[in-house]
C-alpha cells in the first residue's frame, strides 16, 4: 500500500468530514494532488488517480460545477469501496471509512 497511507486517509476524512461549507475548492484540490502522487507509484490504482485528476482539474476552473463534483465523488466512493475489499486488512477499515466519507460529502454536493 501507499507510504503514508494512514495519514494521507486520515487527513481526507477530517477535511471531508467537517463538511462542504468549511471545505474550499483549492483546498481540496491540494489533498487531491498528494493521492494522485501517490496512486500514480500504485500500478493498480493508476484508473483511482485518473478520476482524481478530473476532480482535480474541476475543482480548478473558474467556477467548479458542484453537480459534477458530486457526481465525480460518488464514483470515488465506489471505487474506494472496492478497494478496501483488495488491500491488506489494516487498510481496510480506514478505506471503507472513506468511501463512507466521500458518499456523504458528495450528498451535500446535490
């Protein structure tokens, strides 16, 4: 698994946790940058990195679209879902935690 791996979940679920009003898009996008980084060494997880970046590059433009933001967390709640069932059992837990997380932030998206 990735170095680092617990902190970089824990971080993303403390930010995505305290919920999408104290959450700003520059914000996000550096949290987002750091994962893409490190899936990018995870030959297996090149197609997670990949959604990041469309994230990533969303959340960059002038006026991020909160509906495809949204559409692109939830996409990662179920990959991040999937993952969690092919990794090693200490990372399971926190990745499952996650996609939770995401699945929620992306509800106050809609």
């Amino acid at each position: 698994m990735i170095a680092k791996a617990d902190q970089l979940i824990e971080s993303t679920i403390d930010t995505l946790d305290s919920g999408s009003d104290s959450v700003e898009p520059k914000d996000g996008a550096s949290l987002i940058s750091d994962w893409i980084k490190a899936l990018r060494k995870e030959e297996l997880l090149h197609s997670l990195a990949d959604q990041l970046q469309t994230l990533y590059d969303e959340l960059n433009t002038r006026e991020p679209d909160g509906k495809m933001i949204s559409a692109l967390l939830e996409k990662l709640s179920v990959q991040t879902a999937k993952a969690a069932r092919r990794v090693n059992r200490d990372y399971q837990d926190s990745l499952e935690d996650l996609a939770d997380s995401l699945k929620e932030f992306s509800k106050e998206l809609r």
